[in-house]
C-alpha cells in the first residue's frame, strides 16, 4: 500500500519549479521550497504570487486559499531544510553535470527513505540515481509546463526504482489531481520523444523554405486542431530548451530525426531564443511577451491572392464524401457549381446528400431557408465530364489512385477552355504528375482540403514547378472566397500536413511496438500534456490504416529517411484487416464497445 507523503522539498523555483511547489502546497502538502541565493528565492516567489493572484483573479481561487498556499511553502536558500523530507523534486536547468550535483547533496542531507525525484524531461533518470547511495529510491516525476494547469505527469522509473516507490509517486500523483503514465527510462520519454521529433521536422521544413512559418503554424493548427502550430510552440518552449531537449535524445536514441536543425543552434548561438528574449520564429513585442509584432517576414495580407484569374463558375469531379462536401462548399460560397458523377444514381445519391445536409442546418437555425434554396439552385450535377468546357475551376476529387486521376487530366485538359484552373484534391500523390497528363501543366495546382470539407479551414494550395504564379493566386483567392485559410506549399509528397503529422503518428507505433507505452498511456501522454485533440492512435484507427499506410509509403519513397519507413505493425495489421474503426479493429477493438 502506497504510503502517504506530506513533508516535501521542490529544488528550482524557475517557472516550472515554482509552478510544482504551488502544485504540492494547493493539495495540502507541506513544502519546502529551494533556491540557490535570496535574489533566486525572491524570483521564484515571485513566480507563485503571479501564478495565484492570476488564479484568484479568474475566480479559481479565493484570496484566502491562496494565502494558505503560502502558509504551506517554506522559502529556503539551503539544501539543510530538506533533512526532513519525504521526498524531494528536483527542478533546476536542464544540465546533467548540476542535477547530478544536486542529487549528490540531498543523498548526504535526507534520511535513507527519501524518495528523491527528477523533473527532467529528457536526462537518463538512471545517470542520475547512480550519483547517489539510494539509486532504488530515485525516480522521474516530469510535469508539464505549467505545472498548476497541465495535467499530466510522467512517472518515470528506472531498472533499479522500487515498486513501493513508484506507488508512492502514483499515489502522490493523483492526490495533486493528475494524470500518471508509468514509464521506462528512455529519450523524451512519451510526450517529448514524440513532440520534438515533430516539432524538429516543422523547423527543417521552415529552414529549407518548403514553407512559410506562418503557413506551416496555420497548417498543423486548422488542419490537425492543434493548440498551437510547431514553431510558435518552439517559441514558447524557448530555443535553447528544444536544443537541449533534441541534442540530449540525439545522443541516447542515435535517430537522426532527433539530431536538431542546423537553425536552432545557429538562433540559440545568436541569442534567438523565442518568447523569453522577444525574438525566435517570430518577432515579439518585448522579452517576455507573447504578442506577436511584424517584421521583415510577415506576409502582406492577402498577397497570396494578387494576380488571380477571374473565377465565376467551378466543376467539381466525383461523388465520394470529399467531393460532396466540396460541392456544398462551393456553392455556399456563391459559385455556380457543375458536378460530374460516373452515373445517374451516383449523380442523384450527391443530390441527396447534398440536400440532406442543408436540410439539418436549416433545422438548427444555421441556415435560412431561401438561402437552402439558392444554394441548391446553384447546383447542377451531370454524367458528362464535356459539361464542364466552360468552366473557370475544375476541381477533381475521385479516388486516391495516380492511373485514375491521370487518365482524369488527360481529359479535363482537352475539354477545359483556355485559361482555366484545374485543381485537385490529392493528400499524397505527386501533382506533377496530373499536371504532365493534362498536356497544360501551367494550369494545374494542388487544392487539397481537408475532410469534412464544410468544417475544415484549412487548403492547402500545392504548386509544382511548372504551376503558373496566376494559378496558385486564383486558388488563393477562391479559397478566400469560400472562407477557407489557404497555405502555400511545393509539390513534396504528404505537403505540410501530412508531412509532419504522419512521421509523428508512425513514430507512436514504434513506441507501441517496442512495448515501451500502451496505447492508452500514449494517448493520454499527448492528450493531456500537449493539448492534442487526439491521441496518436485514436486517430490513426478514426482516419484508417490503410490510408495511413498509404501515406506514409509516399513519404518514405520519396525522401528515404529510414525513420519514415512504416512501422511493422502498422503492416501487420492492415495485412490483417484491422482498418481501424470503418472494420471495427484496429490499434483498439470497436465492436465489443
């Protein structure tokens, strides 16, 4: 039985230091609270008192709660005062050399029992238990910044840790009201073994100009719902942190996708450290601020879309989900739309859906009924792809197969007048090639929106080396119009969001397969301490095996990183039928729910 634990020490008053001292004190623990000089001491104070006047301003704490808070914190600049400790958090910088100092001086000051524990988020827990007498006593506790609002903690024992000590630190952990995955010692752990590899590859993808940091930020927050895009996150996190983080992986997992960008050391070398310093990715108001200012790389608004070609009428080619979506889209945003079906019954089930969908927003008081009316009236769906020759825009979006949509283009390329835009909604395939099938490669430019296409922002605006620069404007521009975030990108395979999300999510199966992590621990980890809407294998089980297999063979073919290779069990499952949830099975089991 875990035993409880109510005299505790947090060495570190930085911002996550301070922030777990408040944490331990809100839950009715008596803390003593360390700092290397009074000037250190009066900092990390001051960390707690805006955390909590913030808190008893926004109602979530009373002043007398918080003055209790400081009833329980004992402000202290000698490692002494922790002679009586049940256990110890450790938070200082993320240093190897000082928390082995650290932990070497409190092994010396606490009695035999003392579980000492670690705050790191990517140090060898078991390098530091070793500088100690007790190294079965030492354990990882990492939270997550900041520690009074973030949820998660990461327990992280080590070949030698006790069981009875990672109970007392479970138990601990849910008392203050957290959620606990229990973890080996390992780079990064969940979270961060998963979070800066994605955040390292959005950095890589800005330092070669593939995209914009404005577009690559927008990408990941419209098209994956993120809280925050990766380099604004970089930012936040501070960059010589992330070099920190990355660099340390690095050198215990020897995977080059951990290896840091050459541009976060040469913008931490330079003093370029985001937020803290007023400058990073982005351009701040003030050292400190999180108010974004412009600067020599801010997009002019709306610049994208100069030089557009003059769009009044759009076909749309198909009649699966995506392109019933897009049609209604379309038509919403005032364009008359022709749509192109195999077959009459195909043409009548979009008409359907179609109307079924305006239906139920006029039922919700989303939508008026005349403007139902109009929408539909906009709206005219045909066998015939010869009915879209006097179209400005065609959008193609059948399935995902190169042969079909070459074979599409090569028609849509006769039968489209001078000057149209042909566009399509491709995720994975090369645009290059329907542009060489079309015989007017000028013409053609990924328009790729993203499922379900009347809820999602975000398009991405694909152009190959051969697009015309009036092409990709006019799509911007239609974009606008629809009231969609266009983001512009080249003709990469996985473009920017599959491109970083789909590493991200193979990178979780590895961690699965290697029987590191459940499933429900990894999605907890970067649900509750990243702010994901989803966790990694939710997600790939909501968008299918399958396709994300698929995906994620493009991407390896084309940029043959050996990192990006699929997962076994990912082939072994989608070998086996387990699709995800359209089967019933797949990373979890959907029919016994």
């Amino acid at each position: 039985m875990a035993r409880e634990l109510n005299e505790v020490g947090v060495v570190g008053l930085g911002t996550m230091g301070a922030g777990i001292a408040e944490v331990l004190a809100r839950a009715g623990l008596s803390v003593t609270a360390v700092e290397v000089s009074d000037e250190a001491l009066a900092r990390g104070r001051g960390h707690v008192e805006q955390s909590t006047d913030r808190a008893v301003a926004r109602g979530k704490l009373d002043a007398a709660e918080r003055d209790t808070i400081f009833e329980r914190i004992r402000f202290s600049n000698s490692l002494e005062d922790l002679a009586n400790a049940e256990l110890v958090i450790e938070a200082v910088p993320e240093r190897m050399e000082l928390k082995a100092e650290v932990f070497a001086a409190l092994d010396k000051i606490c009695p035999p029992d003392t579980i000492l524990a670690t705050n790191t988020s990517s140090l060898s827990v078991t390098e530091l238990s070793v500088v100690t007498g007790r190294p079965s006593k030492v354990i990882g506790m990492h939270f997550f910044n900041p520690a009074p609002v973030m949820k998660l903690v990461e327990v992280v024992q080590t070949v030698v840790t006790e069981p009875s000590v990672v109970e007392d630190v479970e138990a601990l952990a849910d008392r203050l009201g957290k959620v606990d995955v229990t973890i080996g010692d390992r780079a990064g752990f969940i979270a961060n073994a998963l979070l800066f590899g994605y955040l390292n590859h959005a950095v890589s993808m800005y330092e070669n100009r593939y995209a914009s940091r404005e577009d690559i930020d927008a990408a990941m927050r419209l098209g994956c719902g993120l809280p925050m895009g990766p380099l604004a996150l970089m930012d936040l996190i501070g960059i010589d942190t992330a070099y920190e983080i990355l660099d340390t992986m690095y050198k215990q997992s020897r995977n080059r996708l951990h290896a840091p960008s050459p541009i976060i050391k040469q913008m931490m070398t330079a003093g370029l450290l985001g937020r803290k310093s007023g400058r990073g990715f982005y351009s701040y108001a003030e050292a400190g601020s999180a108010e974004v200012v412009d600067d020599a790389q801010t997009p002019t608004p709306g610049g994208a879309a100069e030089g557009a070609r003059p769009v009044r009428t759009v076909g749309v080619v198909g009649s699966g989900t995506m392109a019933t979506g897009i049609i209604e889209v379309v038509a919403k945003g005032g364009f008359d739309v022709v749509f192109v079906a195999r077959a009459a019954e195909k043409v009548e089930a979009v008409t359907r859906a179609l109307t079924k969908s305006l239906e139920k927003q006029v039922q919700r008081g989303r939508l008026e009924e005349s403007a139902r009316d109009e929408i539909l009236a906009r709206v005219t769906g045909t066998t015939s792809l010869d009915d879209l020759a006097d179209r400005d825009l065609i959008i193609e979006a059948v399935v995902e197969s190169l042969p079909v949509k070459e074979a599409l283009f090569a028609n849509l390329g006769e039968i489209a007048k001078a000057g149209a835009v042909l566009a399509t909604t491709t995720s994975s395939l090369p645009v290059i090639e329907c542009a060489k099938a079309s015989g007017r490669p000028a013409d053609v430019v990924g328009m790729h929106f993203f499922n379900p296409a009347q809820v999602m922002k975000l398009v991405e605006v694909v152009s190959t080396i051969s697009t015309a620069p009036d092409v990709a404007a006019t799509i911007h521009a239609v974009s606008a119009e629809l009231k969609k975030h266009a983001v512009s990108c080249t003709d990469r395979a996985g473009f920017i969001v599959n491109a970083l999300l789909f590493p991200y999510l193979n990178d979780a199966v590895k961690m699965l397969e290697a029987h590191y992590a459940t499933a429900d621990d990894i999605d907890a980890a970067m649900k509750v301490g990243c702010g994901y809407p989803m966790g990694p294998f939710e997600l790939l089980d909501v968008v299918g095996l399958d396709v994300s297999l698929a995906i994620e063979r493009e991407l390896y073919t084309e940029f043959r990183e050996p990192g990006f290779a699929p997962a076994p069990l990912l082939e072994h499952l989608v070998t086996a039928g387990y699709l995800g949830r359209k089967t019933g099975r797949g990373f979890r089991d959907y029919a016994s729910r």
